[in-house]
C-alpha cells in the first residue's frame, strides 16, 4: 500500500512540474518570475510531505533554504525592476 506522504509528494511534484511549464512561455519575464515562484513554493510544499514520508529532517532544511533564497531574489528582481535601492 502506498504511503499517504509520498502520493502527496507526487502529486506536489506533477503540480511543480505543471507550473514550471506553465512559466517557460510566459509572455513577459515577470510572469516568467512568477511561474518559477510558485513552482518553487508547491516544490517545497513537496518536500515537507517527502520529508514527513521518509522521517528525515535533511530534505526539509533543503526545502526552506531554497524558498527563502526563491523569494530574496523575486524581492531583488522586484526592487530592481522598479528602480528602488535598498
């Protein structure tokens, strides 16, 4: 029987898949930033439930570092878009 994390993990992981794709053809590059944001969230949404499916806090880590730097670099790109310094 299959565990009821790791179905959620795939399912996160088709839904990454999906918005990753989604992104690629965006007609404008913060559109692009967008797509990659989200799927980069829903990843990470991914990896808490392969992280709880496999009882290691490694994978959990991993995750919350890369959606800490995914949304420090929206925030830069966001700034530098509209001219702003820090």
């Amino acid at each position: 029987m299959i565990d009821t994390w790791l179905f959620a993990e795939l399912c996160l992981m088709f839904l990454s898949i999906c918005a990753i794709l989604r992104a690629i053809p965006g007609p404008t590059p913060e559109d692009q930033l967008i797509g990659a944001t989200t799927a980069i969230t829903i990843a990470a949404g991914a990896a808490l439930a392969l992280s709880i499916s496999w009882g290691n806090l490694f994978v959990l880590d991993v995750s919350i570092i890369l959606t800490l730097l995914c949304y420090a670099g929206t925030i830069a790109y966001a700034r530098s878009w509209k001219g702003d310094t820090p």
